[in-house]
C-alpha cells in the first residue's frame, strides 16, 4: 500500500493500455489495408 503501491499500479496500468492501444492500431491498421485498396481496384 501507500503511494508507491498506487504509482507503481498507476504505471502498469498505464504500460498495459498503452501496449494494447499499439495492438489494436496495428490489427485495425493491417484490416485498412487489406480493405481499401480492394475497394478502390
């Protein structure tokens, strides 16, 4: 506990969505590219 207990779940907090966030633009990312240029073809 105390607020060393909070900075260091604030910081894994914050590295988890930051490191999900890069996933989810890369699969959305790859699924852009894999739709647009066959719409636009």
């Amino acid at each position: 506990g105390g607020p060393k207990g909070v900075g260091d779940a604030v910081n894994q907090s914050v590295v988890i969505t930051f490191m999900l966030l890069f996933f989810v633009n890369m699969v959305l990312t790859a699924i852009y590219l894999q739709i647009v240029p066959a719409k636009g073809s």
